[in-house]
C-alpha cells in the first residue's frame, strides 16, 4: 500500500483537471480504464475538490501552519 505524498496528489489534481477540461468541452476523457463524459462532471469536480483539500493540508504543513482538520486513512 503506498502512502499519498504531495507529488502524488498534485499528480490526481492535475488529471482530474484534464478530465474536467475535456469533458466540459464535449468530448470524452479516459482515466484508469474509465470513461468520463460530461454527465460524470459531478464525480469529477468531487475529485478536484478532494485532491485539492488534500494538497492544501500539504501545503500548510510544510509552511508551519496549522491544517485543515483533514486525516488521511492509514489501513494496515
């Protein structure tokens, strides 16, 4: 099980920007062996809300500030 860094979620930002990019202008955007098309903006924009919470709490930590009250789940 890897553990999520900065780089791997600046990474998912970035694609799922991509997605919403594509989708919004008509097409379709494959990701992981999945098909997202405009009615999947939805899930998309969940995605890009996530990933960019989870960035912030990066950000924040490396900057000595306090975080944002987000845990991310260790499973063992």
């Amino acid at each position: 099980m890897s553990t999520i860094t900065l780089e791997i979620a600046q990474a998912q930002l970035s694609a799922w920007l991509d997605a919403s990019m594509t989708v919004a202008s008509g097409k379709e955007f494959w990701m992981n062996g999945q098909r997202l098309i405009l009615e999947d903006i939805d899930k998309i924009n969940n995605q890009i809300n996530y990933w960019q919470r989870i960035e912030t709490q990066f950000m924040r930590k490396a900057a000595g500030r306090p975080g944002l009250g987000i845990s991310l789940a260790r499973f063992r």
